[in-house]
C-alpha cells in the first residue's frame, strides 16, 4: 500500500506545467509526513527538478549577476535567542554573487564601515554546521553583534550599491504595549526592539515622543501572543496590552514634509517607525482618503521597504 501511494506522489508532477512554476503563476503542493517520513523523500526529488540555478538580484545600479567575482549577499532574516543559554543573534543572508570564505571581511553598505564575518554556520533543524565557503545562491547564518538588519547589504565590491529592500507588510491590528515592572524598563525595550528587527513585528513610537509609548503593529493577532510569550520566556518581561481602533497604516512619501503641516481627521495618528520615518494611522478608510483630500500634494504608501 505504502509503495503504491508513494507510485501515486511520485506520478503527480507530472500534471502540473514546470513553465507556469516557475513563473510563480503555478505552485504544485506535496502531501506527505515528515514525523513517519513518509514522502519526504519524494518531495525533495521533485524540489531539485523545480528549482533552478541563482538568479540576478536587482540593486540600486542595475541587476547583479550571481557569477560576479567580487562577493555580495543579502540579510533577509534576523533571529535572536536561538541560543537561548547564550543571547546569541544570527544574521541569516543570501549570497548573490562571488564565493564567501570564513572570516572574510566585507564592506556592510548601510553601516558604511568594514566587518569581518565570524562564526559563519548553515542550519538544518536544530543542527549546526559551521562552513569554511559558500556561493551565490547559499544561504548563511553569521553572528550579528548587532549591527545588522533586514534589507542590509554586504559586498567586496568597490563600488558601493544596495539590494532593492524587502517590502514591509502593513500591519492591521495594534496595541499599546507596556511593561508591569517599571523597573524592567531597558530588558522590555531591547526585547521589543530585537523581536521588531526580526520582522515579526513592527513597532512605533509616538511623534516626537520616546520609548515611554510604544504601539505595536502586526498582520494577525496571534503575533500579539507570542510577543507576550517571548518577552516573559526570554527576556523576563511582564507586559500589558491595550487594543487600539486603528486598522490603517500609511507611509509618507513626500521626502523632507513635515508631519506637523499636514491637516487630518480627529482619528488620525502620527507615528514613527525604528528607522525614523513618519507614518500615519487611521481608523477607517474613509479616513485616509480626506486626509489625502486635505494636503494637496500629499502621497501615502501602504507598504514600506526594509
């Protein structure tokens, strides 16, 4: 029975169109069970004939070619406490051009300063490999002091340029989010901050306010539990949280506007993200459109880019 429902698996490729797949217009789906380990094999099989060799990544100076000699990569991900006995920070990046060699120094473009890649690892579930190379379409893990975040790039090149960004989702549900103890006050910024820079939220601080209010932005509500539970998990945290009406977000394009010369709506909120930059809540769309109708000139996006 096993052999011919793996037969079964092993056939289905077959009706799917590999052109339509890897246009991204098609995704084939695999059943199987990895706790038995029934199928897992068969995908694999099927996941090396669809996939292809690295493709170019769009930079601010054109398109870069994976077979370029000089080394450049992407931070995509930044997790934190992986570790959890040792508060250890991993920066996940893609390779996209040249070879990485263990400890090689490369140019970080954002920070505009030199860094050396220590402790480079590939994982694999809970396992850890630490590698001596890697090559354009590799992914890697390397210790982060702190000094990265998502959207970063890394090159030798000498010539400086920077991957196009990976948009920033709005968020749809936020709350203002405070600490029980006051005395635990630097443990809940850091834990807010480093869980905001993994990109499993977003957070904001009031317009020309600080750290005291935080509001935090999120795709689904389940996200506002497991914040709670990494805070009092990993960083000894108590927190309260108080929902808020808002249910739109909008960046303000205009580069230079100040946010003060705009005229809103009663419900309308101004905000500020990590990075700086002014955005507006509102709670309705209706909301949104006569703030746009009221500053002549005034463009808003509903996405970001990290």
């Amino acid at each position: 029975m096993l052999k011919d429902e793996i037969e079964l698996l092993d056939g289905a490729s077959a009706e799917f169109d590999q052109k339509l797949v890897t246009k991204g217009e098609l995704s084939p789906v695999f059943f199987g069970s990895a706790l038995t380990n029934f199928g897992v094999e068969t995908f694999l099989h099927h996941f090396l004939k669809m996939t292809y060799e690295p493709l170019p990544r769009k930079a601010d100076i054109g398109q870069i070619s994976p077979f370029s000699e000089d080394f450049s990569a992407f931070v995509f991900k930044i997790q934190a406490n992986m570790n959890k006995n040792h508060r250890d920070r991993v920066a996940f990046m893609r390779i996209c051009s040249g070879k990485f060699t263990a400890g090689m120094e490369v140019k970080h473009v954002q920070g505009e300063r030199a860094v050396k890649l220590s402790q480079p690892q590939q994982l694999m579930a809970q396992e850890r490999k630490i590698i001596e190379e890697a090559y354009a379409g590799d992914i890697i893990g390397v210790f982060d002091p702190g000094i990265f975040s998502i959207g970063d790039t890394l090159t030798t090149a000498k010539e400086n340029f920077t991957f196009e960004g990976i948009p920033t989702f709005a968020p749809e549900h936020f709350a203002r989010v405070r600490q029980v103890d006051t005395m635990k006050r630097k443990q809940f910024v850091k834990g807010v901050t480093q869980i905001a820079q993994e990109g499993a939220i977003q957070i904001f601080q009031e317009y020309k306010g600080g750290m005291e209010e935080i509001i935090v932005g999120v795709v689904g509500v389940l996200q506002f539990d497991v914040l709670k539970f990494r805070l009092e998990n990993e960083y000894n945290v108590e927190i309260r949280m108080e929902n808020l009406p808002y249910e739109h977000i909008r960046w303000i394009e205009n580069k230079g506007l100040d946010p003060d010369s705009l005229t809103g709506t009663s419900d309308m909120k101004k905000v500020i993200d990590m990075k700086g930059r002014p955005l507006l809540l509102f709670v309705n769309a209706w909301s949104v459109g006569m703030t746009l109708d009221r500053n002549e000139g005034l463009v808003l996006s509903e996405f970001g880019r990290e």
